[in-house]
C-alpha cells in the first residue's frame, strides 16, 4: 500500500492526487504526476502556459473544479477530502474514466462550497475567527468580589430543598424562635368563616463588602396575595424616602463633614400592630404536633400581608415623635432631630435607616434607645443602601450602582456585548408601528430595571423615558433600542455620581425642552437638573402632557417644572435648617421664554398656556426666583431632551459629574 503526502497549502492540487513539488511555490513538472489521466490533462494544455507558472492558469484561493474563490485554509482542507474519497478507487487502472468524470462533476458527498465576497477586505469570517470579542474592563475587573460571590450563590426555592441542608434547618429555627419569642401570633381552631392564608419560607446568602459569607438568613413569609380586601386588610399605603430626598442629604453631609450611619432593623415587620383579624396556616417543619389542625391568628404584621410596610412604619413614627423627632412635611420618610445645635436627619425606607448629624455623643445615644425599642443592627459607616453603592473619597464620596448593572446586563444576556458610545445614536426616532416583540414581558422587566438604574445614572434618562413609552406594545426597533442602553451600560458599568465638598451651597438649575420630539404626538420633551453646591441632586426627562404651539412655550413651560421642582427642594433645605442664603436661579437657552418670566405681558403667542404655569413669573416678580440665559452648549439639561452626538454627550455627561470610580495608585500617598 502506497502513501501519499498531504497537500502543501501553497500547491495547486486536483481531484484525484495532490501534484508534488520541489518549493513551495515553484512550477510543476508535468513528469512528476504519478497519474496517466493526469499527465494527459498537462499535456493538453497550450504551450504558452505549460512552462509559466501553475498560478496563472488557477489563481491562488481558488477552487480548480468548481471555479469558486475560496481561502488558503478552505482549500487546502477541501483538496484533503476530495483526494481522501478518490485515493481507494484509484488503486486499479479501471477507474481512470471514474476520475476523469469527477474532475467534470463534483462529487455529491463534497458539496461546492458558497461564492463569498471577491472584495480584498480581510475579515474574521474569511480569516476562520467566529469566537465573540472579550474585552478587558478594567473599571471593574476583579475590584468587585461581592459581584463574584452573589452570581455564585445557589439558594434554595422550597423547603423541600432547604430541609436536606443543616445550615438552613439551623437559619429555620432562629427565625422560628425569633417568631415566637416577639409573640406574633397564637394558635387558634381553624375559624369556618374566615379566610385563611398560606405561609411560605424563603432564603436568602447574606454576603460582606468582601464576598465572605455572613449568615444564611430564612425569612417566613405570609402569601399576601390570598388576602381578601376589606376583610384582611384596608389601608395598604407606605411612605417610602425619595430619591432626590436622599443625594440632598448625602450632599449637606458632605457639605458640613458629617458622619453617615447606617442602621437595619432585625425583623421590622413584626413590630407593627395589626388591628385586623388576620389568620395564617402554621409553617412547614415547625407544625404543632398537639395541634396540627389548627392556624396561627396574627397579633403582629409579618412579612407578606399587604399592611405589614404600613403597620410597621406606624409604630416607627410614633417612637420618633415621642423622641423629639419632627416628620418632614416635603417628605414624610424623613425625620429631623434638632435640640439647641444639636441636628440629626433619619432617612427611613422600610427597615433600612440612614442617621447623619453634628455631635457623636447624641447620635450614639440615639443608637441605643432605638436598639432597645426595636433591636437595631448597627452597620456602621454607610456603604451599601437598596443597591447604591457608596465609595468615600478625600474630598466627598462616590455613588454608584455598578452591582445592580451588572445584574441587569447578565438578566438580558448581554455581559459579552460589544460596548457603545452612547445610550442612544443620533438619527433614532420612536414610533408605535412596527413588527411586535415576541417577549413582552421581558421588555418590561428589563426597562424597569433601568428606571431604577437611574437613580445614580442620569446619562440614561431620557434613553429610559423613551423606551418607557412604548410598554404596553413594545416593537422589534424598541427592543433594539433597549439592547442600545444595555450596549453603552457594558462600557460604562462602575460609572456613577461625585460629590465633593463645595465652596458655595447655592441652588442651581438648568432647564430645557426639545420641540414637537414626539413625531406621532408632536409633543415637547423637557428635562431639567438641579445642583446644590455644585452637586447634582435631582433631574428629570419627561414628555409634556400637551402640544405646545411654539418652541417659546415648550421652554416656558419646562421652565415652570423646574421652578415647582426647585421650590419643593427649597421647602425641603428649609426644614433642614439648611436654605441656602442665595436666591435659586435657572439657566435657560431660549430668550423668549426668559423674557416672558420677568415681564407681565399678556403676549399673544402665550394668553392660552395655563394659569399655573405662570406661578414662575409670579416667584421672578417676588424675587424668590432668577432666571438667566446659558448658551446652548453649555445647557446641562440638553443631555435629558435629545440623543446627542458621543462628543457632545460626553462633555454634558462631565458637567453632571458622572464618571468612572475614583482609583489610587499602589504607593500613592496622600
């Protein structure tokens, strides 16, 4: 039995054998083919052609057989196949006429491969590379362990599960004695007219800053969503804090040094009272096995029933109260502390605390009653709050939710995404027709992620309030537009707010309004941002609920809206004992409208704007207002109106102070 070379990658080659060569390159003797048909071809071909070289007559790439322009790696892995399927007929002098046909007709096990492109570009498909680019971030590359540690963590579903696990079957009984030893409920027969609830067990890996686990926490859980309105409950509605209520406060503590602390309540929900009757199935696991029939008639709230946020946050308030706390009327989440010059502020969402103040002595003292009333876990200094990430800085601090994104991005499959320079490209326009998305849901759950996602990321906004318009029927194009954010999310995920210390507290805002943006409504978008000593702490994206007649009146009346938003923040710096002593001013790049503030002039092209709108004139005439000119591309709110080229974008996204977390060199000392 013979054997035979593989091919050269260089050498022209033919059906049957591949033609030996001296070089890699060089010309190919006819003596050398082993084959009589194949010396027969050689020799048919016109002289002119037989002595030159074998590239001329069959040029290099391509497919001698089929005519196809092919690459030096496809061809050589074809001349492979087609002399492996011919090198066992060729074995007796009969089958000549056989190889003959198969130089004419291509073999139906070896079929003719695609024309591709005759361009001379060089990509990855010609070059054989279809494996996805993966490219390094270093903005958060091995920084972030919790990140690692919450995607690994695999917590159990049911209890079924649970059970087999000795560390949930020991988190299970903390939270049963915890259960019992608060008196929640007591057991009862089970009543014939009244409804009944389930209850349910849920777990959760609690994780430190350092992606050490801390404790494996079982939580029990009343299912909510049996309960019967007017019968189980009534009154459902609970304060939580506003955003914007809690940059001003992180602002002012940044402004006046101070500390900020964080506090959790250990079962909060079980400290509030229930003035309904309101009965529970007994856990799994922990059934009374003298009364196994029986259910549990709640005393206190527990986590689920739909008046447990408000039940509890009834009892906190009224410890407060009595305690010489005073409820902020801009916002009934926030309680102000003030006693001679002693301050504090408490920010209140459910069972997770915010305290800041002047004098330590008294903040501590706080702590303490508070820990005996209610149990209170001191967390210490603030660094993680309802996924707000806080990093502290020489001169201020660092907000973020680099983690959130991160959940968000691997939620739509979306970590090895190519990164893009901008949430939305320039020429986008949003209309309602279009081919429908299959997966409505999803749609919706990946868009309110990101309405979360801006609470520390305003370069976002008005992408997000695009996208949000079109919930109730997403399209194809919209759901292209949302993997957009997502694309420019993955370049930019440890982005975030700065706040530094401030030379001036002033109150600064920006106002500004798009035209008819709308191309099916032809209603304005306006936006606005609001700084405090230089610090952004409130802005907005929104559409205008009607048709404005003019750009003057789209301007005029986004005007109004920051003015009501700045007035709101004022109220808010006054309970605070915290007003700056400047007057507020607003930054407007249409002069019309500015002028149309400061002269009380029932102009022609503006008698049929509502009457509340000229609440702005009225705070100009009383001096509580200002209202300037800025050029437009200074006008910060421009970013929160429009999609922007990435130049322009990022020098307004600058002027936010949004940008990548602060880094220090190894041996930087300071």
């Amino acid at each position: 039995m013979s054997t035979v070379n593989p091919p050269s990658p260089h050498s022209p080659t033919t059906a049957s054998s591949p033609l030996p060569t001296s070089s890699g390159d060089g010309p190919v003797s006819s003596l050398d083919s082993p084959t009589p048909n194949v010396l027969a071809q050689t020799t048919q071909q016109p002289s002119s052609t037989a002595m030159t070289d074998p590239t001329q007559s069959t040029p290099t790439g391509s497919n001698p057989h089929t005519g196809f322009r092919v690459n030096s790696a496809q061809s050589s892995s074809n001349d492979l196949t087609v002399h492996d399927s011919h090198s066992s007929s060729s074995s007796s002098d009969s089958s000549s006429s056989d190889e003959s046909a198969s130089h004419s007709t291509p073999t139906s096990s070896v079929p003719a491969p695609p024309p591709l492109p005759t361009h001379p570009m060089i990509t990855r498909a010609k070059s054989g590379i279809f494996k996805p680019r993966h490219r390094l971030d270093l903005a958060h590359t091995n920084t972030f362990p919790l990140h690692h540690a919450l995607f690994a963590a695999n917590d159990p579903t049911t209890f079924h599960t649970a059970s087999k696990d000795p560390k949930w079957i020991h988190a299970m009984e903390e939270e049963f004695n915890a259960l019992n030893k608060n008196a929640t409920w007591t057991l009862v027969p089970r009543p014939t007219h009244a409804n009944v609830v389930g209850s349910k067990w849920i777990f959760r890996t609690k994780f430190r800053a350092d992606g050490s686990i801390e404790r494996y926490k079982a939580r029990l859980v009343a299912q909510g969503f049996s309960q019967i309105p007017g019968l189980d409950y009534c009154h459902t509605f609970s304060p939580v804090v506003k955003a914007t209520t809690v940059r001003t406060v992180l602002a002012l503590s940044i402004i006046n040094n101070w500390h900020l602390h964080q506090l959790d309540v250990n079962n909060a929900f079980l400290h509030g009272h229930l003035t309904e009757n309101v009965f529970m199935e007994q856990p799994k696991g922990f059934i009374d096995p003298q009364f196994p029939s029986h259910v549990c008639k709640l005393k206190k709230a527990i986590y689920g029933l739909k008046q447990a946020p408000r039940a509890w946050f009834h009892r906190l308030s009224l410890f407060l109260l009595n305690n010489g706390f005073s409820c902020s009327r801009a916002d009934p989440s926030l309680f102000i502390y003030k006693r001679d010059t002693h301050m504090m502020y408490l920010l209140v969402y459910v069972d997770d605390l915010i305290l800041t103040g002047n004098h330590q002595p008294t903040i501590k003292s706080f702590i303490s009653c508070l820990n005996k009333e209610f149990a209170i876990k001191d967390l210490g200094k603030l660094n993680y709050f309802l996924g707000l990430e806080v990093t502290y800085t020489q001169n201020g601090l660092f907000l973020n939710q680099s983690k959130y994104t991160l959940d968000i991005l691997t939620r739509a499959k979306m970590l090895d995404a190519k990164p893009a320079p901008t949430p939305l490209s320039t020429n986008v326009s949003f209309v309602s027709t279009g081919t429908k998305f299959s997966d409505a849901t999803f749609y919706r759950s990946i868009v309110g992620a990101l309405q979360y996602l801006t609470i520390t990321r305003p370069d976002i906004s008005y992408a997000v309030n695009q996208v949000s318009q079109f919930l109730h029927a997403p399209t194809t194009d919209h759901f292209q537009e949302v993997k957009r954010i997502l694309r420019y999310l993955k370049g930019t995920i440890a982005f975030g707010l700065h706040y530094s210390r401030p030379t001036s507290t002033s109150l600064l805002g920006y106002s500004d309004a798009d035209w008819a943006r709308c191309l099916e409504t032809r209603r304005s978008t306006y936006g606005y941002s609001i700084f405090l000593g230089g610090n952004l702490i409130s802005w907005s994206a929104k559409k205008q609920p009607t048709v404005a007649r003019s750009s003057c009146e789209s301007e005029y009346r986004a005007m109004a809206n920051t003015a009501a938003e700045i007035v709101w923040i004022t109220h808010l710096l006054q309970e605070l004992h915290a007003l700056p002593p400047d007057r507020p001013t607003i930054l407007c790049d249409n002069q019309s409208a500015i002028f149309l503030t400061q002269n009380p002039v029932a102009h022609k092209r503006a008698k049929h704007i509502d009457l509340d709108y000229h609440f702005l004139r009225e705070l100009v005439n009383a001096g509580k207002l200002v209202t300037k000119f800025v050029p437009t591309k200074l006008q910060v709110a421009d970013i929160f109106t429009k999609s922007l080229p990435s130049s322009q974008f990022n020098f307004l996204r600058h002027m936010l102070r949004i940008g990548p977390p602060p880094f220090s060199l190894q041996g930087d000392v300071r």
